[in-house]
C-alpha cells in the first residue's frame, strides 16, 4: 500500500484525479485482488449506484466488487428515485452522503458529476459521463500490463471516435508512459482539452500522436482498441456517423498491419461489424472478455483505495 494513503476518501471524477504512483498502486492491488494474494475487508460499507445510462459491465463489477469486499451496493435508479422526478443533485448529494460511504454516478453531463463531488462528503466516482470513462482506463492499462508486463515501449492505437474512452485511455496513457495513437476520421477528434493535459503530463516526450488514418496508425502497434462510434445519448447521430466512419473498423485486414502478438481490446458493448468485425473479436488476439473481466478487480483495487483511512 502506498503510505499515507492519498487516494483515502478521494474523489475519481477522471483519470487526472490520480497520480502515476497511485495508477501504478491501484494496478498492482487489482492484480494482487484477481490472483487471491490479499484479502481486504470493508465490512458494512455502503456504495451507492446512480446510473442516468444503461449498463451491465460498470454496474454489476461494482456491485461484485463491493461484495467482495464484504460491503453492499445501493443501486438508485434515477426513475424509481426522486433523482428522475428533478430533485436537485445539491440536495440527493448531501443526503446520500449520510447513508453511502462512496458513490459511483454514471451520467451525461461531466459537470453534473462535479456537482455531485461538490456537495458530497462521501467519494464520488466516474462510472462514465459523456467527458471520460476513467474506471474503464483502469481495468484497460491492468489487462495491456497483463500481456506485456511493462508499459515501456507499448504502443496503443485506438480507432474510432476521440470519445469519454478515448479521453481516459490518453490520460491515464500519459500517466503510464504509454504511446498512445488515436485514429478517427476528420471532426470527430479528441476534446483540446483533453490533449493539452496530455502532453503536459508526457512532458518533453510527445507520446500522443492524432491522425485519421487508420492503417498507417497501427503499423507497429501492440494494442488495438475500438468503441462505438455513436455512444450513449448520440442515438440521433448514428446514421451520420456509420457513414462519416466508414473505413475505421477493425477488420482482419487491419489487424496484420499492427505488431504480429498485438492484442486487440473493445470496452463493450460492441456493435459487430461496425467498429469491430466479428471475426477479430473472437480471435486468438483478442483479450476483450478478460478486459471485461479486469474492471471488476480493478474497481475493487479502487474502491478498497478510497474507503481506506
Ligand atoms: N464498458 C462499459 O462501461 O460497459 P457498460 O456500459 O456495460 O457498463
Ligand atoms: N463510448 C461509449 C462507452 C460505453 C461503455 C458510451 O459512452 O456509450
């Protein structure tokens, strides 16, 4: 364990909320979690789920993860709560904060997030908002460390839209040392600010490299990863989008352009043959079910880090 524990009642609105030590820490705990080599207990503690979107992974990782840790989950579903009916989040926050000791909120709005943090005297986590996917980046960084032991000289490529997963997968990139490649098709980039923070974290090293050509993005690479490219509350866009991203799946073609061992990674749910074709998911590279795995060791690395004193 680090010492103090910095990360102790600690909020993780996003991957910048987090040093490299404490990456590295949490990494090493969710590993120590998956192999059985420590037991910590966290009896009678209570996490509070708000999700405004769907989800199974985040939910039922969280819910598992709590469980191991011998604490319960709450999960508020926003319809059958007084969140759906508009109660302030100034005033859910400050009550939840009396019966939940950390609170994980998947929601639209990054600044409604913060304004949860705001008001809560619990610790709040990111379980997704439309800005970034930090507890994604975990379980992410935990399987590539799996394969490669290391994180010097990985390359990662990640094709599809500069989205919440994208954003995570830079930060928490940058915070590791990684290279990271983003490959997206022209205006659908990741947010400014987002790469700005980048490449203070990289330094003198310009590790983060943004190109809209796919093929030439993945020559070498170790890691492919792809997402949707309509997420959740972009429903409308979707027709533009198939459209505007045609020629960015990763397809069989694709894959032999990368490094011959590369792994290939999606955070799920897919849409087969879209961004991803059938045939590259189910094949020997892909490490997507064990990286669906990990979120629940890597959240409960997290959680025991923020509930502990
Ligand atoms: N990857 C992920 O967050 O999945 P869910 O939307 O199912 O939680
Ligand atoms: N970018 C996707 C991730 C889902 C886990 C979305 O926000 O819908």
């Amino acid at each position: 364990m680090l010492k103090p524990n910095k990360l102790a009642n600690k909020n993780f609105l996003s991957s910048l909320d987090i040093s490299t030590n404490e990456v590295i820490h949490i990494l090493e705990l969710a590993k120590n979690f998956k192999n059985k080599k420590i037991n910590i207990e966290f009896k009678n503690k209570v996490l509070g789920l708000i999700f405004d979107k769907s989800s199974t992974r985040t939910r039922v990782s969280f819910q598992v993860a709590m469980s191991r840790l011998g604490g319960t989950t709450i999960d508020l579903n926003p319809k059958t709560s007084q969140i759906g009916r508009g109660e302030p989040i100034k005033d859910t926050a400050r009550v939840l904060s009396r019966y939940c000791d950390v609170i994980a909120i998947r929601t639209f709005d990054h600044s409604n997030l913060e304004e949860y943090a705001k008001w809560s005297t619990k610790p709040v986590i990111n379980a997704l908002t439309d800005l970034e996917h930090p507890c994604q980046a975990l379980a992410d960084y935990l399987t590539i460390h799996e394969e490669f032991h290391d994180f010097k000289d990985v390359i990662l490529t990640f094709i599809g839209d500069g989205n919440n997963v994208a954003h995570s997968l830079i930060l928490c990139g940058a915070l590791l040392g990684v290279e990271v490649r983003i490959a997206c098709p022209k205006g659908y980039e990741p947010d400014p600010f987002v790469i700005q923070k980048a490449r203070e974290i990289y330094k003198i090293d310009n590790l983060l490299k943004i190109s809209n050509d796919p093929y030439a993005a993945v020559n070498g690479s170790n890691v492919l990863y792809t997402d949707v490219w309509s997420s959740m509350g972009e429903e409308d866009q979707k027709k533009e989008k198939d459209t505007d991203f045609d020629g960015f799946t990763i397809d069989s073609d694709l894959v032999t352009k990368a490094d011959k061992d590369a792994i290939i990674l999606h955070c799920l749910p897919a849409y087969r043959n879209k961004e991803i074709t059938d045939a590259v998911m189910e094949s020997e590279n892909s490490r997507i079910f064990q990286q669906a795995e990990n979120r629940m060791h890597a959240q409960q690395a997290l959680l025991s880090c923020l509930l502990s004193k």
